[in-house]
C-alpha cells in the first residue's frame, strides 16, 4: 500500500478521535501510521508490480503448455514406428 494511501487512512482514524483528545493530533497521527504500516507488513501482501510481473510469468507458461500440448498431439497422432 503506497505512503499516500496510509496517511489518507491515518488522517481519516485522526478525524474519529472526539476533539477533546485532538490536541495530541501530532503524537496520534504518528501512532495510527506506525500502526496501519505494521499491519500492512504482516498481510505479506504483493506490490503491484510483483503482480503483474508474476502474471507476465504465468502467461508465458500458460503459453508454453499450450505449445507443448499441440506437439504431444502431434506426435501422437503419428504412426507408431517399430
């Protein structure tokens, strides 16, 4: 999750805080990021672009099978020889 999406949700959890409590905004706000990024890191989630390079990846092996399928078929289909 990029740095401008966690302050976005920082900001968003500051703004829940009754007022009385808002004038350790500064020490609150730090604390919700610590927080929302340690949670964030034991999702273990993936980054977009490690997305899209494992779908590059997949893709090409998908291909690759369907290549390797047709041969099979096509040495199947021919005649045995003894």
């Amino acid at each position: 999750m990029n740095t401008s999406r966690i302050e976005e949700l920082a900001r968003q959890l500051f703004e829940t805080v009754p007022p009385a409590l808002r004038a350790a905004q500064h020490d609150l706000e730090a604390n919700f990021r610590s927080v929302l990024r340690a949670g964030l890191a034991r999702l273990d989630l993936a980054t977009r672009d490690e997305f899209d390079a494992q779908a590059r990846v997949l893709e090409r092996t998908r291909q690759m099978v369907e290549q390797l399928e047709a041969r099979v078929r096509q040495l199947e289909a021919q005649p045995k020889r003894d």
